[in-house]
C-alpha cells in the first residue's frame, strides 16, 4: 500500500527531526567521552537504530528512546522536538501536558482530514498555525 502526498509528507517531517536528535545527541555528554559507560552507549545504538526501524519495533524503540532520553538524559531533553513525544505515543504522552496534547491531536485530526480528502498537507505550517508560532 503506498502512501498519501499528505503521509508521506509527515513521515519525511517526523524523520527529519528524528535524524536532527540523533546528530545533536550524538554530539553531547556521555556519548562523546572516551569512558562512555555501556548503559549509555546502549541507548545511543538505539536511538541511531531508529530509522532504519519499521512498524512496531519502530513504535516500541521510539518510545523506549523518547522516554529514557527524559529519565535518563534531562541534558538532551530540550534538543527533542516535541512533536517526536506526539509520534511515538504511548508513556511518551505522560511527559506532555493536557493542552499541548490538545494541539497535536488537533494537528492529528487535520492531518487525518486531508488524508481523508486526498488533499496535500504541509505538516510545519500547519503546526506552526496550531502551536501559535506564527
């Protein structure tokens, strides 16, 4: 089954930001030091894995990551677009509050939308209107 102009669309965003966390990561404590412990050097091989991930194991790693980049790594936190919590889901969502769950679910839902309509979408602008960034 192919992909919509509009989903295809999205998952080059979500990609794009993810490939942005992986290289900022990678260039952060503990991952640059000679003595970077294994616990550490695990989640690093993870996240990088991510990519070339599909369906399920993508969705479990990515939460996996999402959620040990908050516990265990609060440096990197502020490099970790907030719309990766958004795409992976599940115990991601408990590290985002009600209202900004309430703006992604309206981005979700106009997504859907143009989905539905068969109608391009552009996911940054649209976000961009819906978080009031514009």
């Amino acid at each position: 089954m192919s992909l919509t102009p509009a989903e295809t669309q999205y998952r080059d965003v979500q990609r794009q930001l993810l490939a942005r966390f992986i290289q900022a990561a990678q260039q952060q404590p503990p991952f640059i030091d000679d003595d970077c412990d294994a616990e550490s050097l695990h989640y690093l091989k993870q996240l990088e894995s991510l990519p070339q991930l599909t369906g399920t194991e993508y969705a479990e790693t990515g939460q996996w990551v999402v959620c040990r980049t908050i516990a265990a790594y609060a440096h990197l936190v502020p490099l970790l677009p907030r719309d990766l919590l958004w795409h992976f889901g599940g115990d991601c969502l408990h590290y985002m509050p009600d209202e900004e769950i309430d703006k992604f679910q309206r981005l979700d839902e106009r997504l859907h939308e143009a989905i539905g309509n068969g109608q391009d979408f552009n996911y940054e602008q649209e976000r961009a209107k819906i978080l009031g960034l514009h």
